[in-house]
C-alpha cells in the first residue's frame, strides 16, 4: 500500500471511524451478555465480543486492505508494517453487568508504534480519535493539548488487580502504589475498563492512567490518544511505552513525572 503518510492516516482514520460507527449499534443491543468463552481465571468473553470482532475486522481487510490483530482471534504481526489492533470490548465485566463503562478500541500501528487510535464509548456517546502529529478529536471537535498540572491536583485512574498476583507486578505493590497516591493526588479512581481510563486521561478529565496489563490491544489505542493531546506515556520504570511493555503510566506533564518518581519509590517493582 501507499506510504503512511498525513493524507494517507486521515484517509485511513476516516475510514476506521465509519467501520466503528457501523459497529455502534451491535455493541449496544448486545449490553448485558454474559460469558460465553472463558479466559482463564475471572476472564471471558461474550458472544458479542467474539461477533464485533470478526465483523470490524472484515470491514476494516475490505476498505482498508490492512489486516487486523484482535484481542480474540489474534491475527497479523504486531511488530511488522502496519496492522490494526482491536479490543471489540474493552471493560467486558462491566459490559456483561451492565454497566456503561465499556467500549470499542481500534488502533493502527506503523512497526510497532501507534499512528491512529480510536475511543468509541457507545453508553457514553463519546467517539474519541486522533492521528499521530494531528489534534485530539471528541465528537467531532478538536480539544485543546494538556496543559501541565500536579499530581495533588489530578484525579489517577488505576487498573484492576488481583492481591495475589504473581505475574508481572506483584499485587502487593500495586496496592502498595495504589495507597501511595491515594495520599497524594486529588481522588484514585478503578472505572474497570483500561481503554475508558486513557481516552478521559487524554482529553484531561482525568490527570492520569495507570494500567498494570501488557495486552497491546488494551493500550495501543489510548496511547495514540495521550500522545496526541500532548501527554507522554510510558511504563513504570519510565521507558517509553512499547507493544512489549509491561505496564502503563500515561498523564499529562507535570503528573507524570512526580508519578514516576513515585512509583520507583514503592518496593518491590
């Protein structure tokens, strides 16, 4: 295909966004489905999960001519060329109970680092995007680039976590971190649905996420997101966020910072 270049990625994105609208209102019939497929301990997916997925990707192979990796059925290489990455659901057991926050995640990656991400928020009526080197959109209107802010005054997202985890970061330090910025920002918040988290990081309602997966598809779109409203994006050692990453700080400057600093500071990372 063409060069990814500016014309190219909006043309692409255009793209993408129709493909998602298409999507919307499968996603919101399908509202309080419950597990059909398990994933192992306290994770599954729903039938609607499995159908939004073989549905974007066959829409996006057909008008796009690039090929998809998606949470449920994997797919084309993450690292070579470009490849879209989608999470059909993200926040499946908040989708599956009901509740609103959920929602579709789409990213283009580029050798490995994402250039377009995309934010549908059905239950929310928010369709939030962005191409690398462009303005954040919401609803069709560019929003303004993160100004910098303090940790005391931003409200920190975290992700979900299991105490007795053993893999990747141990649970006892991510309590241990969760605690320690409870002392220090304005209010900690677990919404249950990564994607949410960074999309509201991005357009500055919240000042950070911290997420403690490593699912690219969980991510991808969202950093796309940050990094386009003028926020950076890392993980917990402050390497720059990578498909291989094994964690996610994203915030706006300033906060970002004296959350790094933070978290090297909790034993046991």
């Amino acid at each position: 295909m063409a060069p990814l270049d500016t014309t190219t990625l909006d043309r692409l994105a255009v793209e993408a966004c129709e493909v998602l609208d298409e999507a919307w209102p499968r996603f919101l019939a399908g509202h309080g489905s419950p597990s059909a497929v398990s994933k192992g301990d306290r994770d599954f997916a729903t039938e609607i999960d499995l159908e939004l997925e073989r549905f974007v990707a066959a829409q996006l192979e057909r008008r796009t001519g690039i090929g998809t990796h998606g949470e449920e059925f994997g797919g084309d290489s993450l690292s070579a060329g470009p490849v879209w990455v989608l999470d059909p659901i993200d926040g499946t057991m908040n989708y599956s109970l009901g509740l609103p926050y959920a929602g579709m995640l789409l990213a283009l990656l580029d050798e490995g680092q994402p250039v377009i991400g995309l934010t549908w928020l059905p239950h929310l009526d928010e369709r939030i995007w962005a191409v690398v080197g462009g303005e954040l959109m919401r609803n069709g209107e560019a929003q303004p680039r993160l100004e910098p802010r303090s940790l005391h005054h931003s409200m920190v997202a975290v992700g979900s976590f299991n105490l007795d985890s053993t893999r990747g970061l141990s649970g006892r330090y991510r309590l241990d971190l969760i605690g320690e910025i409870s002392r220090r920002s304005s209010r900690v918040r677990m919404l249950g649905a990564t994607g949410v988290d960074l999309a509201y990081t991005a357009t500055g309602t919240l000042g950070a996420t911290i997420s403690f997966g490593h699912h690219v598809w969980d991510h991808a779109a969202g950093v796309a997101l940050v990094r386009a409203a003028g926020g950076i994006v890392t993980d917990l050692a402050g390497e720059p966020w990578t498909v291989r990453s094994r964690s996610v700080l994203a915030a706006a400057p300033g906060a970002h910072g004296e959350l790094l600093r933070l978290a090297a500071s909790v034993p046991g990372q």
